[in-house]
C-alpha cells in the first residue's frame, strides 16, 4: 500500500485516481491506517454493494482502468513495482477518443 500511495501521489495531477476497498468497517481500517497511511480514497462495502465487489474485495487485488473506463491488462504478479509504473504511464498518456 505504501508504494500504490507514491503512485498515486506522484501522478494523481495527470489524471491517476486510486480507491481502495475494503469490506472491513471504518473503524478496523482507521486502525489499520493509523500504522500504514495513505492518501488515496478507502472504501467501505456497504449493503447496496453488489456481491461482485465484496467477493473482489476479500483479496488484494488491483485492476488498471483505461479513461475509457475499460479494464487494461496488468503486468504479471512477478513484476516490479517499476512495471506497474510504466503500465500506469502508458494509460495515463493515452488520451479517450
């Protein structure tokens, strides 16, 4: 989380938008903040969420969404910080159409 927020913080002016969601309640994740901070937007599941996202939630997981608000492929697991970077990069030069 630490790394995603300098992500973040470093391109969030070129259009970068980073949420996390967590189906944890916003007590839990205060505390959990208080020892790793970020800046980025956490979200609470609520009941109006559909079962997708809380199922999407009980993992770490990222998902890269293009502008166009298409999901764009990750670099493998495997990879560096460095190559989610450039993939972050690359969307956030492209501009919809």
């Amino acid at each position: 989380m630490p790394k995603l927020d300098r992500l973040y913080k470093e391109r969030k002016e070129r259009g970068l938008v980073v949420f996390g969601l967590s189906d944890e309640n916003a007590e839990t994740q205060q505390k959990f903040l208080a020892k790793v901070p970020v800046s980025y937007p956490l979200l609470t599941m609520t009941d109006g969420v559909p079962d997708f996202y809380r199922d999407v939630a009980r993992y770490p997981a990222l998902f890269l969404v293009d502008r166009d608000g298409q999901l764009q492929p990750l670099p493998e697991s495997g990879e560096s910080l460095t190559a989610l970077e450039g993939a972050v990069d690359k969307l956030l030069g492209t501009q919809s159409h």
